[in-house]
C-alpha cells in the first residue's frame, strides 16, 4: 500500500502525508495481528513512528532508510536487557511492500528527556547523566561481532579519512563562519585519533530526545533509552559527542558525572574533533545553542563544550 521512496522527492512527498501513510499502517498492523488498535503518530523523528495502543511502537523505514531498519531491529535485538537502562523490545521485523522495512517495538514508560529537562533540580540532573555513563559503559562492553555485517563503518581509520576530507565543507554549508572554518585543518592535524581503535557498540545519538525519565518518591530516575537505528561499530569516544552537546550541553559538573560513572575521560580535544567529523556534524547549529569563549578558538570552544569540573 505504501509507494516505493527512494529519492529525497519521493520521501518528501509520500513521508509526511497521513493520507498516504495511516492506511498503510493499519494495513501493517493488521498483518501483526494488532488490527483496530488506535494510533498516534510521533510529532519527532526523522522516521514515521507511530504509537500501536499502550504497548507497542511500530516504526517504518522507507527504502532509502531501509538499511536503517535491518540496523533497528538487530542491535535492539542484542541488547535486549543486558544494558542498565530499559530498551525497546522487539517484538517483529522485517519487509512491508514496495522496500519499506518494519520494526515493531514495546512501548517504554516515561517522558521524554527533552520535555521535562526544566523541571528537574540540578542533583537529579546529575544523577541522570551517571545513569547514562554507566548505560555507555556496558553499551561499550557489549561484543558487537554479531552486528558487523549490518552496522559501519568496518576500517574506522578510513572512515576518518572521509570524515576529514568533508569536515570543512561540510561545516561551510552549514554557514560556519570564515573565522570557525580556517582552523579546522589545522585544529584535527593537532587531535590524534586512533585508526584502529577498540571496537565497541555505539548508539551515536544519545540526547535528551531518545532518552526516557520518571519520577517518584525518590527523584528522578532513568527509564529508557531508544533509536538504535544510527548504531555504529567504533571508537567509544565517538558516542561521547551527543551526550556532551546534547545532554550536558558544555555543562562541567555535568561532564564531570558522566565521565565518573562511564569510568574514563576523554580529552575534550578529542571529542571537539570528533564533533567535526561526526556524520551529523552542524558547528553553526552548536554555536548558536552552547556556550561560546571569547577567544573563538576551536581549542577553547573543546574545552567549553567538553571540560570537566
């Protein structure tokens, strides 16, 4: 029922039409015998992911993301409760029509991280961010062989080569000022990045969106974590980079707890120039959000962004 979507004008025009997408949903469900629950779609995300009721999350992947989905559902299958943190369940994946791809899912309790950021005091924001270390450290632990034949980048030193040769336009595109852009050569020459690092399983995106909280008598505390869909197999200092811009946001009492509970700190040079050869790397973006030295240096801006208490 759903067209096939495989270039950028084709996502745009079938994705984010209802029309188009819900009776393909309800089709889907009732393939998985989930027929007549309601739905809701997620306002986030660059997936459609729908709510199946109380108890399942049916996420789609067209066939230009459909990789992304294979990815999905092995990765949330290997984790499956071995991490601190609850992940999604899986409960069934695979092919729809026309090379959509499925992952249907157990609903996590909790809201959203983003959400609720506001309200919660400093002391429990600091046991949040321990809880997330120690997510990442046993994240890190995990053998990830099994998922080397549907996760990247497989020889992590050529990725960084990549990443190099398009860090500077990438970031000029972006509308990174002349004055950010001119050091960056210079700035990565000077930042040592294994070629062969560890392999370890990555989220890569680890923010306040894809995290879920509660709270009780207690506090707050952790209930979730999910979107596996861009997982990685590489340095562990790459995961790093989310948490630092998107949790802590240049927060140093902050980095301080995580790097604490995970058991190791990572060089904020180090995580500034993964910054810039992260695949999603928006410099402008993080200028405008985090704190910015007065000196304007990238050196300076590693340390704003990645210090420690």
């Amino acid at each position: 029922m759903l067209p096939p979507v495989e270039t950028d004008e084709q996502w745009d025009a079938v994705v984010p039409d209802e029309l188009v997408m819900r009776p393909a949903v309800e089709d889907l469900c009732g393939r998985l015998g989930l027929a007549g629950a309601p739905l809701v779609r997620f306002p986030e995300g660059t997936q459609p992911v729908y709510a199946v009721g109380d108890e399942h999350v049916l996420k789609l992947f067209p066939g230009a993301a459909a990789r992304d989905g294979v990815a999905e559902g092995r990765v949330l299958s290997h984790v499956e409760g071995r991490l601190p943190v609850a992940t999604p369940r899986v409960r069934a994946y695979g092919p729809y029509e026309n090379g959509w791809r499925y992952v249907l899912m157990s609903r996590l309790p909790g809201e959203s991280l983003a959400h609720c950021w506001d309200r919660i005091p400093p002391a429990d924001r600091e046991r949040l961010v321990a809880g997330i270390g120690e997510a990442l450290a046993v994240l890190h632990s995990l053998d990830p062989g099994p998922l080397e034949d549907v996760l990247g980048p497989g020889d992590w030193g050529a990725f960084l080569d990549r990443r190099r040769e398009r860090a500077v336009e990438q970031q000029r595109t972006r509308g990174l000022p002349a004055a950010w852009l001119e050091q960056i050569p210079e700035f990565l020459d000077s930042v040592p990045l294994p070629r062969a690092p560890r392999r370890s399983l990555l989220h890569t995106e680890v923010m306040r969106q894809h995290v879920l909280v509660d709270v009780d008598a207690d506090g707050w505390r952790l209930t979730g974590l999910f979107d596996f869909e861009p997982a990685m197999v590489g340095d562990r200092a790459y995961d790093f980079v989310a948490v630092g811009l998107f949790v802590n946001q240049g927060e140093p009492a902050l980095q301080t707890r995580l790097a604490t509970a995970y058991g190791h700190a990572f060089a904020p040079d180090e995580l500034l120039a993964y910054t810039l050869l992260h695949v999603y790397s928006d410099l402008p973006r993080y200028l405008r959000e985090l704190p910015v030295p007065t000196t304007g240096t990238l050196p300076a801006l590693a340390e704003a962004w990645f210090g420690t208490a």
